[in-house]
C-alpha cells in the first residue's frame, strides 16, 4: 500500500501528522494508497521554504524563467500518458478524457513560456518637462493553489505556472482524494529546473486549507472547488489580508431555440452533459428547449444516452467512467426518484446500472429528466454528476429570463442559426463564459476562465491576462533627470508643463 506524501523544499517529505486519508480506484471500489495529511506544521514548513526561495527567484531573470518553463513544457508533452495513466487510476475518467485533460494544462504552460511578452512594461516619455512615467508588475512573494478532485492535473497547471513564471513561489493544496497527478506534476517540475522551495506540495483536510489561508507568509490564494468553500475560502483569505480568486459551482444551461439543429444540439448536450460523468464545473446541467422543439430535441438525447458505453477508464471502448466516491454516487443517483416525486418526467434512468467485473465500483448510469421546474431540486442544486434536466420554454425571451434568474453563473450556450439571436444573448446572458454552438466554452489559455454571481467570489478570472495580473502587483515610477539650472522650492500641486 502506498504512502503519498508531501514535497517541500525540493524533496519528498514523510508526513509527521499521524492522519491520512485513503486513496481509492473508482472503477474497482478498491483502496489503493493513503495519503499524508499536514498539520499546521507541515503547512508552516511548506511556506517558510517557499517564502526562503522568494528571495532569489523574485529576482531571476525572465529569460532564465521562461528557459525553465520552456524545459517543463518538454518534461510535461514526454510524460502526459503517465499523467493521464495517474487521473485515470484515482479519479476514474477515461484515458482519452484524462489525455484532454493533460493538454488543456499545457496550454497554460506554454502560455507562461511567453513571460518575458506578457510582463511587458509601459512607459510614457516626455510627460512633463524632463518626466517620464513607467508602469511595471511585480510579484507578490507567496501564493497558494488549492485544486479540486475533478481536474488534479489541469486546475494546477492553471495556476502554478504563470505564478512560478512571474516571479513567485507556491505552495499547492490538491485534493486528497486524487493527489498522485498533482504530485507528479510537481516532480516533473523539480527535473525541469524549477529551484527547490520555489513550488511546494502539501496534503490535507481542511487543517491545511484553513492554515494556508491564515498565514501571514501567503500573499494570493487561489482555489477552484465548491461555492459553498469558495466562498469560505474568500471571506477567511480576504479577511486575513490576501488577495483571492476562488471559482465556484455551477448550473450551467444550454438553450435550444426551435431554429437549431437539433441533431448537433443533441450530440452536444450529450457531450458536455456526461462527459467525464458530468464532474465538471463547465458540464452542461440544463438545456432549456424552446417550444414547439422539445419533444424531439428529448428524444433524441434520450436515444444517444442509451446508447453510451459505461465501464473502467482503462477499458478504451468506455465513453464514460465512474464516481470519484461510493458516498458521491449515491448522492448523484438520490436525485432521480427526487425528481419523479416531484414531478419531473424520468425518461432515461440510470441509477441502477452494474458493470459486469466491476461491482463494488463507483459507477451510476446516465440520467435524462424531462419537464423539470425551478423550483425541484434537480434544477436548484448542483449534482455535480450525470444527470441532465431538460427545462421548457415558450420564447427565447422566458428562457434568458430563467438562465438569468439562477444564481450561478460560470457558463452557458445558445444553440440556434439566426445570428441576431445570437447576438442578442452573448449580450444579454448574466454568465462568465459563453458559447454559441459550443456547448462547453472553455477559454483558450491566452483568454481568461471564470464565471459571474456565485461561481466566482473575487475580482480576478484565472489564467489569461487576468492570471498574470492576479500574481502580480502594479508600480508606477516617475522619473525625473533634471538640469543644473532647474531649482527652487515651489509648493504649488505638480503640474504637467
């Protein structure tokens, strides 16, 4: 049985703590590992090294940053089918999903490489008489990732590479559940060049988050998870003086306007609904049919649902994997008779499925919920699993009332063919992250991912231009060379002439 445990200062270090928590392949039911957790110690320890390195690598050169960055980017293409082989092994998802996953990732590195171009300063010559105005960014010193179960290789790499490459170090957080990924990407990080102390690893509960928050050493927190955390994540940070992004949940919505295609409708609600078995905060929860298209918009999800092949992520001919846990599947599937009691249609119902050689799994089918209302609970809770509700409308303009009415806010889509319409609802949509024919808009990594209301708390999207400007901070510098012949004292207010 292995031990997974923490790196601090360039090293593995063997946990002290005396707690762990268990680490198991979701496919199989079967405990595989433990891993560390951190005491406050453990957390202190992790800081006071990154904090140590601080005061070199605040001051090396972006070249020789980039040049280390340029190293991980090689260290990380070369490696990604172990990493996927990693995800697949603690949280279940298929290879080819988890190998998206890993790529998705890399764009954000090799957006870091180009550090020297994105930490470009301004200057205005000539502002007055023998004045000129610079504009630069520097880094905060210490900052902190804390990463969910769903994405342990590609929510780290959002962060963790624009901070290291703008001059700060890291200490990361990752989910206890899956934490082999986030370890080996840190690992890879060492061999590429990254000096020891600049990014640290430490395992836990949330006697590591709450410390990381409170450190007095921690300049920026960064977290991707739960409204309900990222919200608590916000207010304890904020409150002990630190700047914070932290994403939220979601209920993303799907409108579907009676002019759509509604085969490429249905692939894609489809896709993003139960792709990596709908554990992902950009997944598709409700698709809003516009009238008179609801009935065959329905009935064509529900025959390409049935159709999906369910099994172990190792299986190639397995579209979609398991739970991350015993306790999460239960949930997920406790919604489905919810919504019959409550007056949903059940059309496609996959809570009872088994997968033959993998009984003790944590695998649940795909579910499709037909007229579902605002107020059960399969609209107004996030299920955070495969589990599609279909949503009626009579107009487009009952539908962005609904999608608006929600108090998430992360991202959204319209599926139609009339542009002004459109047009019209890339405007009007109260949402982060919009897509017109592309059910999951997912930014490219040189744009900027975060959503709006409950889906983000803070002031800062991640990654993109607002990655590089959250660790970072802003110096205005005037400058003044001035002659022999100028003196005097003057207390008037500064003037530009």
């Amino acid at each position: 049985m292995k031990t997974i445990q923490h790196w601090i200062d360039g090293k593995s270090v063997e946990g002290t703590s005396g707690r762990h928590g268990d680490v198991t392949n979701p496919a199989t039911g079967e405990r595989t590992g433990r891993v560390a957790f951190a005491d406050v110690s453990e957390v202190d320890a992790a800081v006071e090294s990154a904090a140590k390195a601080f005061a070199s690598w605040g001051s090396v050169s972006l070249a020789k940053r980039a040049q280390v960055l340029f190293n991980y980017r090689e260290l990380l293409n070369s490696h990604r089918d172990e990493i996927a082989s990693l995800i697949t092994a603690e949280h279940g998802k298929v290879h080819s999903d988890a190998l998206g996953e890993v790529a998705r990732g890399l764009e954000i590195v090799e957006l870091a490489c180009g550090i020297p171009q994105l930490l470009k300063g301004e200057i205005s010559t000539q502002v007055s008489t023998r004045v000129d105005v610079e504009s630069i960014r520097q880094p905060l010193g210490v900052v902190a990732g804390i990463t969910p179960f769903n994405f342990p290789a590609m929510v780290p790499l959002w962060m963790f590479p624009l901070a290291i490459a703008c001059g700060n170090t890291v200490v990361l957080k990752p989910s206890e559940k899956d934490p082999s990924a986030t370890l080996r990407l840190v690992e890879l990080a060492s061999e590429a060049g990254v000096p020891d102390g600049v990014l640290n690893l430490v395992h836990g509960d949330k006697t590591a988050v709450d410390r990381l928050l409170e450190h007095p050493d921690v300049a920026a927190v960064s977290f991707v998870g739960s409204t309900p955390i990222a919200k608590h994540v916000h207010d304890t940070a904020s409150a002990n003086g630190k700047r914070v992004q932290a994403l939220g949940g979601a209920k993303n919505h799907m409108l579907v306007l009676p002019d759509a295609d509604l085969d490429q409708a249905a692939d894609a609600a489809v896709s993003a609904a139960y792709g990596s078995a709908g554990e992902r905060c950009m997944a598709v929860s409700v698709v809003v049919a516009v009238d008179p298209v609801g009935d065959e918009l329905v009935s064509r999800i529900a025959d390409r649902a049935r159709a999906l092949t369910i099994g172990p992520g190792t299986d190639p001919v397995s579209e979609m994997g398991p739970l991350i846990t015993a306790a999460h599947r239960d949930k997920v599937a406790s919604y489905v008779p919810k919504a019959r009691e409550q007056g949903a249609e059940v059309v496609v119902d996959g809570t009872d499925l088994m997968v033959e050689g993998h009984e003790n799994g944590f695998f649940v089918g795909v579910s499709l919920l037909d007229k579902v209302t605002p107020d059960m609970d399969a609209y107004r809770d996030e299920i955070f699993g495969p589990v599609l509700a279909v949503v009626r409308a009579a107009s487009y303009e009952e539908a962005i009332g609904l999608i608006n009415s929600s108090r998430w806010g992360n991202g959204t889509a319209i599926f139609t063919r009339d542009g002004g319409a459109a047009r019209r609802f890339r405007l009007e949509v109260e949402a982060g992250m919009v897509g017109v024919n592309v059910p999951i808009p997912v930014p490219v990594g040189y744009h900027s991912f975060g959503g709006w209301k409950d889906s983000l708390f803070g002031d800062h999207h991640i990654y993109g231009t607002d990655g590089v400007h959250f660790y970072t901070r802003g110096k205005v510098i005037t400058t003044r060379w001035p002659d022999p012949s100028d003196g005097g004292i003057d207390l008037g207010f500064p003037s530009n002439s």
